[in-house]
C-alpha cells in the first residue's frame, strides 16, 4: 500500500487550485506582501506568547508556586531513568 503525503487533508491538485484562486484574486505581486504580513503577525503572535508565558512563570516564582529546587531534582532523576532504560534497550538491540 503506497500512501501520499498530504497536507490538512488536501490533495496536491486541490493546493494547486487554491494557490491559482489566490494569484487570480490578489494578484501576483501581492502575495509577497500578504506572506511578508501573515510572517509578522505570527512573529508577533509567538512573541506575545512567550511574554506571556514568562510573566505567568515570574509570577508563579515569586509565589513561592514554583519550586525549582525541587523540579531541578525531578528533572536529574528522570534523565538519570532515560540514560538507564536507553543504555538497557542498546544492550537488548545488539544482541537481537
């Protein structure tokens, strides 16, 4: 069974039909612009994300909710299983 690779659900026909509909409407020599714009508003939409997302995180330490001795800890112990289990599942490769 073959499978292609599909974008959304769209086929390569249906991308191409969209893309023609486009030039037809805005024209060839503004779609640079219209991808130049939907570039910065996703900048702009990450960004604020991320401003957000550290204001929330400051916050939350100042709090006292946050404590990152603890998640350091956590962390450590949770690399420390990773290395064990991957080192184990080497060993079990190699002899298969």
């Amino acid at each position: 069974m073959i499978f292609k690779p599909t974008l959304l659900f769209i086929g390569g026909t249906e991308i191409i039909f969209i893309l023609f509909i486009v030039v037809m409407v805005f024209g060839a020599d503004k779609i640079p612009e219209i991808a130049r714009g939907l570039g910065k508003g996703m900048r702009q939409l990450k960004d604020a994300t991320n401003d957000i997302k550290n204001e929330v995180t400051k916050s939350a330490k100042e709090q006292g909710l946050i404590d990152t001795d603890v998640t350091k800890d956590i962390n450590d112990e949770i690399n420390k299983v990773r290395d064990e289990v991957e080192e184990f599942a080497g060993s079990v490769k190699r002899k298969l």
